[in-house]
C-alpha cells in the first residue's frame, strides 16, 4: 500500500521564498505565461517590512501560499494593530484538498501568536472565508461621471486653493491625512509606515491637495493619474478624502478644470458616499467595489472599543481558534468595551457573530438566520445600544 505523501508548512522568507511562491502566486493570481520577472518581484518582497509569508508543500513541491502583513485598522474608535491576509494561491494539482483552509488556520494561530486582536482580507470566494469565521463588510463603490458635468463649480467662489505635485513628492502629506482620516473612518486600515514608504515610488501617480487660501492645512486629498493608455481618457481617482465640505467641493472643482482633457472621472468611495447628491445632473454610475472582510481574531484583545452601555454575556464558538472558546462578559463602560470572564452566557455566539456585531455589518436578529447564534430579543436590544450598525471601509487594498 502506498504511503500518503506527507504535507508539512513552512515560514519562508528570501530566495526559498521566492522560489517557491512565484510560480504559485503568479499561475493563481496574474495573466501567464509568461512568468513576472523574478527580479520585480524580489524587489516586492524586500519593501514588505511587517509581514510573514508560508508555503504548504506536499513531499518537497510547493502546494498552496499565503502571507499577511500587520498593519493597523480603525475598529469602533479604537486604532489597533491588525493581520492582513494576502496572496493565497494553491496549486491546480492541490486544490480541492483542503491546503488552503490548513494554511489558513496556521496563518490564524501566527497572527494570534503576534497578538493581532483583528484579521482582515479580500477574498477570492467569500464563503470560503466565512467558514473560517470572517464577516463581509459593506460593499465600497466605484463611482463614474464626466467631469463636464462639474463645470457649473468653476462659476462659483470657492474660498481656497488647489496644489498639484507627483505622488512622490506629496507622499508625506498624503499619509499624514489617511492617518487623520483613519481616526474618523470606522474599518480603515493603513499599512505600517516603512512598507508604505518603500512602495511610495511604485506607481505614478498625481497629488491634488485642497487647502483655505490661507492655511497650510490640508482640507481634502486625491491620488490620481490620468488615463492608462492614449485612448484611455479617464482620470482615476484613489484615494478622494476630505475633511470638510469646503476641501471636497475645492477637489470637485479641480476634476472639473480637467473637463477638456478627460473625458471620465472615476472615484472609490466608501460604501456611505452619497455622490449622487454632490450636485445636480451629475449622473453618476456606480458599481460596486470588492468588498473586505474581517475577524475577530483574539476575543480577549478587543477591549477599549467605543461603544454604548448595556451589558451581556456569551458563550463563544470558534474551533477555527479555540483560545477564544469560552464564556465572555461584554460591558460598555463610561463609554469603552470590557471584556471579562464570565461563569453564565445570556446566549450562544459564533466567531462571526461576534465580529458582525464589532464591525457592524449585520443586525443581532440575523444571527439566529445565518446560524451565528441565539440570542433573545431583549439581548438583541442591548446589543444593537452597545453596537450601532456601521459601515467599515478597509480603504488599504492587498
């Protein structure tokens, strides 16, 4: 009888690294033949500063990968360190095996190892990852109009000014606001300041910065490059954050200056963007974006989150990560979650369950339909005080 071929996985980084993943990842995740140059992507791999990377292999040939970076993200007013999970790929003889959730579950119990309290990811197959206890968040949108349509601003006294500079040049400036404007976007995720940094230069790209006439505070901020080929008029617009109403209109206008020249703006937005209502025959199309999804990775670890009074108990189910097995008070305290050991549960909560209640993305009265727990009305009531529906934005793409 023929012995099974042993499947082990392993933490890789440097050249073993990359001779394993880059076939992997490349076959799985980009247009082949042929191969990316092996050169690229080792000069990818030196500028990832936080991140860990394993391969699955069946005898001695590479199977399946996945890496995550620890970045941070924006949960309920709480900025924490968070495991973005990236570059899953299996192999076409090793799918359908299971190599992919075994690899998943050793990235959950490494990310937990680094005490990560959260995990987030964009997924290939979102049930695939919802059996391994992620929630999906709100879809974003990408929204497109012509910026003909803005021209009517051009006419109106906008007090301010508009500074245009390469991305490279504008980096700091950029960052310094997407750190501000993760403070007041619930979900927002930023990778850790020396991989951003090193990947400043990777792409091309144009800063507009919105400004009062006379302060050097920036007011709202646009990345964005103009076309990708000579027959490609569209101005592609990441990120467009403001922080008032005076920055966002000061930025509308800029795209209208470009009327002549492009012939389609095209904008990510957070899912709550109204941009239909920004002015009037606008006519935006918008489709929607791919959406995140995120974990409650460390159950333990999630106190201090902003939240309303009440208070209850719940017995957690999560096998996928059995140190959050167990019986948990959760109490909004002069404002903040704490989190304790509790000796009775008022009900039955999975992992996702949990984390749709953290993130905000579903009502308690759903639980009891996706099979995410029991709770009575009366604790469905206290949970949606403490936990308002929210709309996270993940923003930071990997």
């Amino acid at each position: 009888m023929t012995e099974p071929t042993p499947v082990t996985i392993h933490e890789l980084e440097g050249e073993a690294l990359l001779e394993a993943v880059l076939p992997l990842r490349a076959y799985s995740l980009t247009v082949t033949p042929p191969l990316p140059d092996a050169d690229g992507w080792r000069n990818f791999h030196r500028g990832l500063v936080e991140v860990r990377q394993f391969v699955l292999y069946e005898g001695e040939q590479p199977m399946a990968t996945a890496a995550f970076n620890v970045m941070t993200q924006q949960v309920r007013g709480l900025v924490a360190p968070m495991g973005g999970v990236w570059g899953v790929a299996t192999h076409p003889a090793g799918r359908r095996k299971g190599y992919a959730r075994q690899l998943m579950q050793t990235l959950l119990a490494a990310m937990h190892d680094d005490g990560l309290p959260f995990t987030t990811l964009y997924a290939f197959r979102e049930s695939f990852y919802e059996r391994l206890g992620y929630v999906i968040y709100q879809q974003p949108r990408s929204v497109t109009f012509d910026p003909a349509a803005l021209l009517p601003l051009l006419d109106r006294d906008i007090p301010g000014r508009v500074t245009l500079m390469p991305y490279i040049d504008g980096y700091e400036i950029v960052r310094g606001f997407l750190r501000q404007q993760q403070l007041r976007q619930h979900g927002m995720a930023l990778f850790d300041e020396q991989t951003a940094h090193n990947f400043r230069g990777s792409a091309p790209r144009w800063v507009a910065v919105a400004h009062a006439a006379d302060d050097e505070t920036p007011l709202a901020v646009m990345v964005y490059r103009n076309g990708g080929s000579d027959d490609d008029m569209t101005m592609k617009i990441n990120p467009f954050f403001y922080a008032n109403s005076q920055g966002k209109y000061l930025l509308l206008a800029w795209i209208a200056q470009h009327a002549d020249q492009i012939d389609t703006a095209e904008l990510r937005l957070a899912p709550a963007e109204q941009p239909g209502t920004w002015l009037a025959d606008l006519d935006v199309e918008s489709k929607s974006a791919e959406p995140g999804l995120g974990r409650v990775l460390d159950v333990r670890k999630i106190g201090g989150l902003v939240v309303g009074p009440g208070t209850f108990s719940a017995r957690i189910s999560d096998p996928l990560a059995p140190w959050n097995e167990g019986t948990y008070r959760f109490a909004g305290v002069e404002g903040r979650l704490h989190v304790e050991p509790a000796d009775q549960a008022d009900c039955q909560l999975t992992i996702h369950g949990l984390t749709a209640l953290i993130y905000g993305t579903h009502p308690p009265d759903d639980f009891v339909f996706r099979g995410w727990g029991d709770p009575a009305p009366v604790t469905q009531a206290i949970m949606q005080t403490m936990f308002p529906l929210a709309q996270p934005f993940l923003y930071e793409q990997f």
